[in-house]
C-alpha cells in the first residue's frame, strides 16, 4: 500500500470524525441531543474508516465498499433523528425511518444486490452498482434532503442569532454531503471526492461547535481539536515523508531502512514541533480569542488592576477575566468589612440579587481555616473535615446555596482581607492542579490591588465625609430656624450618600412624630407630610430603633412586616429605608430617615455609608436641638412680648380685644391686597405688638386726659422705637419691626419718628396706620368720644394723600363698608 492523497483524506477524515466522537461520549451530561449526535458521529466514523480500508485492504475491498455504502446510508438516517432534535419537532415518519435504515443497510452489507463487486487498481477504487442500489440509496437521499428542509425553516422561523448561526453551519455541512454525494454514481465519483467533502463537513460541524456553542460541547471539542488536528496532520505528513524516502531509496533494506526511518521521524519531528505550536496558537486564536490562556489572563489582569482604584471595578474586572477565561458561570468576592470583620458579598457572577445578604462572621469556619492557611480549600474540605463540623444550620444553607467548588485565600501580609469563591466549570470537570494554581496567582496578583483600591476609597470616603461635614456645619451656623436646619440636613444626606430621599422627623414631648423637612420637596408621595404627625402605625418601628441606639435597614419586601407597616415605612418606588436616631443631650429627639429606590444599582446602606449616616447624624441632632431650644426660646419670648402687649392694652383706656381687632382688620387688607403670606403673618403680629413700645411711658402720660406737653409729647414719640427695639432679637419678628416702628409715620412726611415720605414707609406700617387711625375713632379714650363708622370712614378719606396712602384708603374703605 501506497500513502497518497487517495489514502491520506480518508484517514484525516477519520481521525476528525473519531476524535468528535470520542468527545462526545465523555462529555458529561448525556442529553437526548448529544446522544443522537454520538450516533451520527459513530456512523460518519464507519463511512470514513471504511473509505480507507477499502484502499489498505484491497484483498477484501468488495466487503469495505458494502460496509461504506450501508454506513452511507445509516448516515442519513442517523441525520434525521439529530435534526429531529435540534428542530424540536416529530413528523409521521419518526417511527418508520429506523426500520429503512436497518433493511437497507442489512441488504447493502450482507448481499450482493447493491454492490456486487468492487477492487483496486493502482489505488484507484473500481465498483459497480446492482439495481437494488439506487431503491435503496435513493430513500435515504431523499430523507437527508428532507432534513436539510426541516433546518432551513427552522433556520427562517427562529430570532435568535446565535441560534441561526448554529443552524446556518450545519445545513451548510449537510449540503456539501448532499451535493457531492451524486458523483459516486457517475464516471467521477471516484476517491477522494466525497470523502475529503465528508471531512470538510466534519470541520464545519466542529466549527459550529466552538464559536456558537451546538450541543453546548466547546469546551470538550476544543481540548480534542487541540491535539487531535495537529496530530492528524502531523501523522499525515510523517507517513507521506517515510513513504516517500523508502520510494526514493528503494535499494536500502534490513538495517539501512531502519536507519533511515529512524533518520526521517527525528527530522520530521523537530520540523513538527513548530508546526504543532503554530497551529493550537491558530486554533486557540480562531476559536476562543486566548480566553484560555492563563498566562495572558494574568499579564491581563496585572496591567488592569494597577490602573484601578475602585473597589468595585477591581473586583468586577478580577471576576470577569477569572470566569471568561476558565469558564466558570458563578464566581463573587467577599471582602472583610473593617466596621464589623464580617466578609461581606462585595461583587459576583452568575448569582441572583438575593445572595447580597450572605455573609461570613469573623469566626466562620471557612474565614478560620483560610486565615491559617495559604492554600484554597475545596468544598468535598469542607464536607469531611471536622473543623467544619460546628457550622450553623443557615450557614451550611449558606454554602450549598452558593455551590462553590473552591475558596481561594485573598491575603496581605498574612491578613485575610477576601475570599474568591468560584463555582463548579461549565465543562463539570474537576479542577486541576494547573487551575488552582492559576486561581491562587489570581488572588495573590489582586490582593495587593484590593487593598490599594480600599486604602483609596477609604481615603476617599472620608475627604467625602470631611467635605459633606463641613459643608453642612457652614450652612447650620447660619440658621436657628428648625425647618432650615432639618432641611439642610436632609439635603446633604440625600447628596452625600446619593440615596432617593431624606425626611427629618423630630419627637414630641406627648411622644407624636412631626415631619420637618423632606428632600428632595418635589416627591409627590411625600410632599403633603412636612408639618404633618407621622402615621400611628409607623410609631413601632421609630421607638425600636431609639430603644436599640443604632441605624437599622427595612426593606420592602420584609416578610415580617404587615401591608399597613409596610405602606407607613415605605413608599412609591422605595426598595428598603434606613432609619437613624437622632440622639441629643440627654435625650432623642427624632430621625434621619433615608429612602432607596435602586437606581444608583450599587448598595446604597453599605457599612462605608452608614459610617457616614451616623456622622451626619450626630450633627444632625446637636443642630436640631439647638433649633429646638432656640424655637422653644423664642417661643417664650414672644409670650413674653404678647403678655407685654397685653398688659400695656390693660394700662390703656382701650377696650381690651383693641390689639386683636387690629390684628384681624389688617390681615383681611393684606388678603384684598394679594400680600404673601410672610407679608400678612408680619402684619398680624405688627398689629399686636404695634403699642407695645408703650410700656415705657408713664402713666400719667399715657392716660392724660388733657393735651401733652412738648417734653411728654417728645417722650410719646420714642414708643414705636422702643417696641421695635424689643421685638427686634426675635429672628422670627424681624420682618415686623420695621411696621412697628413707622406705623405713626405719615404719608406726606409729616409723622414721626423719622419723618418717612410716600413709599418710604414700609407697605405693612401704612397699612396699619389706616387701620389704627379706623379703630382709634372708632373707640372712646379718654381724650375722645367714639364715632359712628361713617365719621370714621370720612375723617380717613379726608386724610387721603396727606396722612395715609391713598390706594391703602380706597381698599381699605372698599374693605370695611363692603
């Protein structure tokens, strides 16, 4: 036998169709399509061995064109039943086609029917076909016809790229089978046409396989294809090399032809090496792109991470390089929180969001062991070691939720600072000693770049607390206003820890919470609550986390809490809440409540940020408490100031409700006049307080009944002044000052005490000077009867223009006689 083209196809042929079958059977899972698949394999396999032997054993070559044909033809069965499952549907002829295939393969093999002869002559294949061949053969055209068809509509119907690629490789290797098949019943169907076609197929197939996933198989087939093609071709070329030399040096024999041989394998195999390196490089490349290349994972990772100082990105961009290229579908980080010494879930693949919740307390079994040892432990470790033995029920839940095949240490120094968890390969082989290996260089490479990233962001969170802290003492020394002071707060917390929201709610003495502030104001769930008591119900929850002296997280779908605790607690688009207390002096006096929605994606009451959620607020409180104080300070003050009023009223010969009757006829001419309502609220408390300078001025003066002395009517005079002077520390009186203190001032210039002209005089004082002149005619003193309204509506029209504002005067009297 001679090596030629003639017997090198069908042996490359043969050695790929093995090779894909051999995978096949070792791949784990056996599922209903890799099963099918394994027997069209194993029937392409016979069709290409046989091609061969049909050459080899020439003696026997009527018996291996028989073989070859019947595999043919079990070829196309064996098709139909593969694409019957990758189309996912059965015809009517399911049933039937097996049974075709075992007739005609058994009449092809074991009688002369369809080929009665075949032989070889000068490596050329010599056969003849019986009648019965072409019913036989021409059923099972039809059926991998058929076939193709079933593809193509599935290849039309679907959306899914991938899916139409995967389809797309394989009616494309079919056809090729289908349309080089004719040749072998015409005068060129000679080898090796149709079996080089048939190998061509088998490299689609393999194509397939690898770039979009057919079967779910790559892994397995690109270990395969990585030694079994070069080898192939390698051994290929080795016998067409020896071949050659023994046709060259015909007149060798005995122990020069052994010599020889032995000469041609060393060449051929140092000429081979490179050649094999070349090509899985070339296969590697093709197919995965290096993703399998440890080495260039690390070099990839140590370039990337010394660049990265976040946290998060470090982790992410580990994880991602780590299941890309050993191909592991769930691998996380757990990374040891410095606040608590818990390892925390930091980043993950492959996991639900509900795994955010697991933990490793700092006395764990896993952190224990990790911590004393360097080398990563596996989880068959951790199921017959007896140091695992005193796991807590939810933790062992914990691990076997999480399904990891390895914990791989994260030191620096000898600390443990992470855990890399990875799950089970997607190719369900074990870890070798080589993925350990790498994995273990993995944590060692990122252990310094975590700890890097934590040191800076670290740092970072407290120039961010510094500048938050800072930011908002600045702002808080400005006010003593509890709505400004709790609105600021709210503010920074919300732009500082970039939750949904803030609220500010403050406790009162009978118990009830009052909401001051929410940011930001514009949410309309929570806009109508300002000023308002908080829900009953909410009451619970707000006293638990006063009692225990510490933030605590609820999220919405907590299963202990009730529809109606939940609706206080929560509101629209929150996904969980913190609430902190606000702790005083000697006592709390409320809460920093913050509201998450999720749409920053990342956790926003981490342990960092609660850090910083207790810093704002304790600031939060000592501003609050002085705003309270101060408001309660104030409050006593004006008590005091109306009580003043009050008394100077009863030292007056007015009627008692004087100051109120003032208050509420100014207040319905500031609502006719469209003031704002700090105008109007100004103006109240003016008509009030607007006397109360009189307290310094005698009684002899200010009840005589006579006209007053030059001397006592200078000493008159200073009595708005005075009241100005004692309303003025009050922050929240200071827009009435000014009234009180012009209120006798007169339009024309002519008042006192400064003698203010027109617009000069500020709106609120000419407003109150028409309505105490009106109340003042209207009364009996002690110096002057009282008058009707009509008088008193006279005498102020007549007034129009010298001692009052003229447009003041026409409300005004539009006002009153309406």
């Amino acid at each position: 036998m001679l090596w030629n083209i003639s017997t090198v196809v069908p042996l490359i042929t043969f050695f790929l169709y093995a090779t894909l079958l051999v995978l096949i059977v070792i791949a784990r899972p056996q599922t209903e399509s890799r099963r099918r698949f394994r027997w069209f394999l194993l029937t392409m396999t016979l069709w290409s061995l046989s091609a061969l032997l049909v050459l080899v054993d020439t003696a026997r070559a009527t018996i291996w064109m028989r073989l070859l044909s019947a595999s043919a033809m079990t070829v196309m069965v064996s098709t139909y039943y593969l694409i019957e499952t990758i189309v996912d549907t059965k015809t009517i002829l399911s049933r039937y086609v097996i049974f075709y295939g075992i007739i005609s393969a058994s009449l092809t093999l074991f009688t002369n029917l369809a080929i009665p002869e075949a032989y070889v002559i000068n490596s050329e294949v010599v056969y003849t076909f019986g009648i019965l061949m072409y019913f036989l053969i021409g059923p099972s055209y039809l059926l991998l016809i058929y076939s193709i068809f079933r593809l193509t509509k599935n290849y039309q119907q679907t959306k899914d790229a991938i899916q139409r690629n995967r389809l797309l490789y394989l009616i494309i290797a079919l056809s090729l089978i289908v349309l080089v098949s004719p040749i072998n019943f015409t005068p060129y169907g000679r080898y090796p046409v149709d079996i080089a076609v048939n190998g061509i197929s088998a490299l689609i197939i393999a194509y397939a396989i690898l770039r979009y996933q057919l079967l779910d198989i790559r892994v397995v087939i690109r270990q395969g294809l990585i030694y079994s093609i070069p080898t192939m071709v390698i051994g290929a070329t080795y016998f067409l090399i020896i071949n050659l030399a023994l046709n060259l040096f015909k007149q060798f024999s005995g122990v020069e032809i052994f010599l020889l041989s032995l000469v041609v394998a060393i060449l051929s195999a140092l000429l081979a090496d490179p050649f094999r390196v070349r090509a899985q490089n070339m296969i590697d490349r093709f197919f995965f792109r290096d993703k399998y290349d440890a080495a260039k994972m690390l070099q990839t990772l140590s370039g990337n991470v010394a660049t990265i100082l976040d946290l998060n990105e470090v982790t992410k961009t580990v994880l991602a390089e780590v299941s890309a290229t050993l191909h592991i579908p769930t691998a996380a980080i757990f990374l040891r929180d410095e606040k608590n010494n818990r390892f925390q879930l930091i980043t993950q693949v492959g996991y639900q969001n509900s795994y955010q919740l697991v933990e490793f307390r700092q006395n764990h079994p896993v952190v224990l062991w990790l911590s004393t040892h360097d080398q990563p432990i596996t989880s068959q470790d951790i199921g017959v070691h007896p140091q695992f033995r005193s796991l807590w029920r939810s933790e062992r839940a914990d691990l076997e939720d999480l399904n990891a095949e390895l914990f791989i240490p994260i030191k620096v120094q000898e600390l443990l600072v992470g855990i890399l968890l990875v799950g089970s390969k997607q190719s369900e082989q074990a870890y070798t000693m080589e993925d350990i290996i790498t994995l273990s260089a993995v944590a060692n490479q990122t252990a310094v770049a975590i700890e890097n990233a934590r040191l800076f962001t670290s740092e970072q969170n407290r120039l961010r607390e510094m500048d938050t802290l800072y930011n908002m003492a600045r702002q808080l020394a400005t006010t003593d206003n509890l709505y400004e002071v709790a609105a600021t707060v709210a503010e920074h917390a919300v732009t500082s820890t970039q939750v949904s929201y803030a609220r500010i709610l403050t406790r009162e003495e009978n118990g009830d919470y009052i909401c001051r502030a929410i940011f930001p104001s514009t949410l309309p769930s929570l806009a109508y609550r300002i000023g308002k008591k908080e829900p009953l119900v909410a009451e619970h929850f707000y006293n638990w986390v006063l009692q225990e002296d510490q933030a605590a997280i609820f999220p919405r779908d907590d299963p202990n809490l009730y529809p109606e605790e939940s609706a206080a607690v929560f509101f629209e688009d929150t996904l969980s809440v913190c609430l902190s207390p606000l702790k005083g002096i000697d006592e709390y006096i409320g809460l920093l409540i913050l509201g998450d929605n999720g749409e920053n994606l990342q956790d926003s009451f981490s342990n960092i940020t609660r850090r910083l959620i207790d810093v704002i607020s304790d600031y939060a409180a000592s501003a609050i408490q002085r705003a309270l104080l101060h408001e309660q300070l104030e409050e006593n003050f004006l008590e005091t100031i109306v009580a003043l009023a009050n008394a100077v009223d009863a030292r007056d010969t007015y009627t008692g409700d004087h100051s109120q009757r003032m208050a509420d006829l100014s207040t319905k001419i500031g609502e006719v006049m469209n003031l704002e309502s700090e105008q109007i609220e100004a103006l109240h408390w003016a008509s009030i307080l607007h006397d109360i300078g009189k307290i310094g001025v005698p009684d002899m003066i200010l009840n005589k009944k006579g006209p007053l002395s030059k001397e006592e009517w200078e000493f008159m005079k200073e009595h708005p002044v005075i009241g100005a002077q004692i309303v003025a520390p009050i922050k929240f009186l200071r827009t009435v000052s000014p009234i009180i203190r012009s209120h006798h001032e007169k339009y024309d210039g002519t008042g006192y005490p400064y003698g203010l002209e027109g617009e000069e005089i500020p709106l609120g004082a000419r407003i109150l000077a028409v309505v105490d002149a009106y109340i003042a005619i209207r009364d009996e003193r002690i110096y002057s009867k009282s008058h009707t309204h009509e008088e008193a509506i006279a005498e102020i029209r007549r007034s129009s223009g010298s001692h009052f504002d003229p447009k003041i005067v026409d409300v005004f009297c539009k006002t009153i006689t309406g």
